[in-house]
C-alpha cells in the first residue's frame, strides 16, 4: 500500500501530466511560425526561419553555442528584437505578424522575464523592485501590496520587503529577479541564462526550485543558455540551434541517446568514437558493430544512415564515457567483450578517476572510473563498453564548427 505521501506525490505528478495533455490539445501558450532575425552587416542570419510550439506548463530550452541565435529568438518574443519575418501567437492572440505588418510592443505582450544580470535596481528596495512592473501597468495602489507579498512567496523572499538591493546575495538577487518577472501573472515566463552568475552549489539549487514553481503554476517557459546540465535537468522540450537553425528537438533522453546529427552528438555530453565493422544489421534497425582491435567486441546502436550500410562497411561507434567500464587487468588472459588499453594518465577528480588511455588500433580516449578502484598510470586495464544503446556513424562524417561566436 501506498504512503498518503506517495500518493500525493502521485495524483500531483497524473494532474500535471493531464493539464499538460488538455494545453496541447488547445493552441500553444507561445508559437513561433518562421522566425527570421538579420542583424546589420550580418552576412548569415541570426535566426533563420525558426517555428517552434511551447504548451502551457511546459519549459523548453534554447541550447547552443554563442552566436547559434537562442538569445535573439527570446527577445524576439519578448519584444526586445524585431523580426524581419515570421509570426508570433500567444495562444490565438497574435502578437507579431511580418506580412500584415503587426508587431505588439513589449509591454502589450503579458510576459514576464528574467535577465542574466538580475536587473535589481540598488536605489529600491526588494518589495519596490517586484512593484515597480505593477506600477508601470496601472494596477490599482490598493492591490499592490497583496500582489508583491504573493509573488515573494512564492519565491521563498516574503520578509525581505523593506531590504535594499545591494544588499542581496546573488540567490537573493535572483529570486527577487523572479518574483518580479511573475508578479504581473504572465501568460509565458522567459528566462535569459538566469543561473549563469551563481556558483554551482547555488545554480544547482536555484534549477530545482524553478523547475518546482514552474510545474505549480503551470506556466509556459522558454528558457535560454548554453550549460547542458541545465538544459538535460530543467526541460521538457530541448531545441538545438546552430548559426540560427534547428538541428533538432526533443526531450533529453531522445536528444543525447539519439542525437540526429554530428554537431548534435558532440555537442550534448561527452562522446568517443571508436572505429569498428559492421558486423549485422537487424530488421529494428539495430546495427552490430565489432570493434577494432577486439573481435570478441561487439556493441550495438542505431544509425540515422541506415540505407547506406552493410555488413563489413567501415564505421564509427559514438559511446558515452560513462557507458564505459575500466577494469584493472590482472591476467593476460583477455576477457570477452573488451578492449584492452594502456593508462597514461589518471586525475582523481572527487567523485570519479579519469584516466587517459592508450587504446590499440582506436585513438587515445578520457574514461571515467570508479574513486575506489584506482588504477595506476603505465598500467593495464580492459575497457567493457555497455552492449548496446550507442549510435553509429559515417566515418567521413563532417567534424562540427563549434567555434560560433557572438
């Protein structure tokens, strides 16, 4: 039988799957219909014909390198950038429109958003910066004080009213940034990199209460930054850009176990390529490939190029680190399934060793390793990837340009 507590937990998690079922048989809180953005002198566009669909109770992260153009897309919908083409709907309203030359300014669009530095202004108090977007609005003087103690509630802040700015911490700051951002009830909250200037404990910390406070208040997000711990944790749409263009979305689990490209893959977590043969191709489009090197090695995966393999074809195995088990070799003996490889370096990094090893007939690779079974540099290990799971590619697949700048 179930806790009262685990039940909770459990018609709370059915209730926000549900509202998050009905929103997307309605129109999206926020869609984005061919969105072009050129900046002067620009020879590429910053973003280039971007549609993009977020659902109420719903965060979706723009995940990228500088210069991919996630920042100008959020400006773009917060009024702060002016489109040169495409289409702006906030549920059926419309808020730009290219062609019909419609294009709302920022404080007609209802939302709310929270800037990379905060912008607490020192010279007003913690309740005065929340107030001043209800001020600017006209909400009526009576109303405003039940509004900011509302919204500093809801961020953990209520005591704090009469506290000056300057005198915040930067998590103080940041809540205060929030509280702000939502006490006008917005129908989409934007986030700019919000955690960027908190150290790690605190981005950590701050990731799990957004992601908390978003889900009670069942309110649309599009959320920007570049930190793929971020973005894995906090979202459950990600769309990765690059030099203004979608390469792809999805949620987590589908962007880092099936990345539809190269720049994808090597962009999401940590990747080693390792050279091998196909060896057989599954009626589920699974492909068996044996590595080279170890021939009692065989892993298996899916390719997004299936129609141009076969069995004996020359490939390459994208593998997690962490999908990699190193075990120290005590024998000669070559156990089945590994590839066997020399340590040339080991750095004892708090919750795991990793170990630069020397791997025959593949290339020099970084693994992790468990802190309590240290294995010591010059020496011997078998590397035992997870059978399967991995993703296979053409070995003439082009490497990424991640050299993208502002």
């Amino acid at each position: 039988m179930q806790s009262p507590d685990t039940d909770t937990a459990a018609g709370s998690s059915t209730s926000r799957s549900a509202s998050r079922e009905r929103s997307q048989t309605t129109a999206p809180a926020v869609r984005l219909i061919g969105l072009s953005k050129t900046y002067t002198g620009a020879e590429v566009p910053a973003v280039d014909h971007l549609s993009l669909d977020v659902h109420d109770g719903e965060i979706v992260t723009l995940l990228g390198p500088s210069g991919c153009g996630k920042t100008t897309t959020l400006r773009m919908v917060a009024g702060l950038e002016i489109a040169d083409t495409g289409a702006i709907y906030f549920g059926d309203r419309t808020i730009v429109d290219t062609e019909r030359g419609v294009s709302l300014t920022p404080d007609k669009r209802n939302v709310g958003m929270v800037f990379q530095s905060y912008a607490i202004w020192p010279h007003m108090s913690v309740e005065q910066n929340v107030a001043f977007p209800l001020k600017a609005h006209k909400v009526p003087r009576k109303e405003i004080p039940d509004r900011v103690e509302k919204a500093l509630d809801l961020v953990g802040m209520n005591g704090y009213q009469k506290r000056p700015g300057p005198l915040l911490s930067g998590g103080q700051q940041q809540r205060v940034a929030l509280a702000r951002a939502l006490v006008l009830e917005p129908r989409v909250l934007l986030l700019d990199e919000p955690f960027s200037n908190l150290d790690a404990g605190l981005r950590e910390q701050m990731r799990i209460e957004v992601k908390l406070l978003q889900q009670r208040l069942q309110i649309a997000a599009l959320f920007v930054t570049h930190d793929q711990v971020e973005a894995l944790g906090l979202s459950d749409r990600i769309v990765v850009m690059r030099v203004g263009v979608v390469q792809q979305q999805g949620n987590s689990n589908e962007l880092y176990e099936r990345p539809a490209n190269v720049f994808v893959r090597d962009f999401l977590g940590k990747t080693l390529l390792f050279m091998g043969k196909v060896s057989a191709i599954g009626s589920d489009a699974r492909i068996s490939v044996v590595l080279d090197g170890a021939e009692d090695c065989t892993v298996s995966g899916y390719s997004t190029l299936t129609d141009d393999l076969y069995v004996g074809k020359p490939v390459q195995v994208a593998i997690r680190p962490e999908d990699i088990t190193v075990v120290p070799a005590t024998s000669s003996e070559v156990p089945e399934g590994v590839l066997g490889g020399v340590t040339e370096a080991a750095l004892f990094v708090g919750e795991r060793y990793e170990y630069q090893v020397e791997v025959g007939q593949q290339s020099k690779i970084i693994v992790y390793g468990d802190r309590h079974e240290h294995t010591r540099e010059g020496g011997m290990v078998w590397l035992r990837p997870t059978p399967g799971g991995h993703s296979v590619w053409a070995i003439e697949a082009d490497e990424p340009d991640n050299d993208d700048t502002d």
